[in-house]
C-alpha cells in the first residue's frame, strides 16, 4: 500500500469548509483504479492531515497526472515543499 499525506494548517473557522473540499473530491477519486480511500485526521494546532490510501505509488501518480487533480487542486497548484509526505505501508489487521 502507498499512502499519501498532505499536512494543511488552516484556521479553525475554515476547517469546515476545507474538509469540505476533500469530501465533495472522494467521488472522482474514486474513477482511479487503485485509490482505496481517504481519512482526515485534525490535530489540535489547526493541522489537519489528509491521508489518501493506494494499491501503489504507480496508482497515486495516475491521479497526480490527470487534470482531475488540477482542479481539486485550485488548477494545478500543489501543497508547498515538504506539506505532502509519502510512505509504503503493511496493513497488520
């Protein structure tokens, strides 16, 4: 499994609205075979984590290549340097 997370700090009063954005994305997410889900995580300083799930980083990269992406991403742009992080994962149960 291929997991991407994608650390965004926003203030509290735009969490809502933001979380929002991810949910009304899930349904196109879903077209790319190899897209397993997502979660959202909220911390306490105003981060929140949006984890995506993948068969493989080969199934990420479809969706990051496709202008799907670009439009759940305000046309094209892409968290900035260091917000998106990458890990192979083993599910154990």
């Amino acid at each position: 499994m291929f997991i991407a997370v994608n650390k965004v700090t926003v203030p509290a009063e735009r969490q809502e609205a933001m979380m929002k954005g991810f949910e009304h994305a899930i349904p196109g997410m879903k077209q790319f075979k190899g897209f397993l889900g997502m979660e959202l995580w909220v911390a306490d300083d105003n981060t929140v984590l949006a984890v995506s799930r993948w068969e493989s980083k080969e199934a990420l990269e479809e969706y990051t290549n496709n202008d799907l992406f670009k439009q759940h991403h305000g046309g094209g742009q892409s968290a900035a340097p260091g917000q998106v992080s990458y890990y192979n994962a083993k599910v154990l149960s």
